[in-house]
C-alpha cells in the first residue's frame, strides 16, 4: 500500500487468499429493453485472518 499524496509506502504485506460472492442482474422493463440493474456481494478471506466484505449495485444500458 502507498499514500496517494505522497507515495510513501505504508506496507510490503501481501494480501493471499480467497473470495466468493454471488451477483443478479435483472432486465429492466421489457424484453426489448436495453437497461439492467445489478447487485452484488463479495467476502474476501486473507491466509491472516482477515475478512472484507464487499456490496455493489449498478445500473447499465447496453448498447
């Protein structure tokens, strides 16, 4: 990691591990229709015991 500001580096530790998640997208509208929302939830395991959790939603047009 480094500080954008000043690109000091903060830590030399890696991040190991593994992540999971799951994700719906849905078709807004009709079949015709070119937007979609999703969402989504990710966790995050590290080999040190840590665990992140991460949500996302988005809306999206397709062209």
């Amino acid at each position: 990691m480094k500080r954008e500001d000043t690109s000091q580096s903060l830590s030399t530790e890696r991040f190991e591990g593994f992540a999971y998640g799951v994700g719906l997208q849905e078709q807004l509208f009709d079949a015709d229709s070119q937007w979609y929302v999703s969402a989504r939830w990710q966790r995050h395991y590290s080999s040190g015991q840590i665990k992140i959790d991460t949500v996302g939603a988005a809306l999206r047009y397709a062209f």
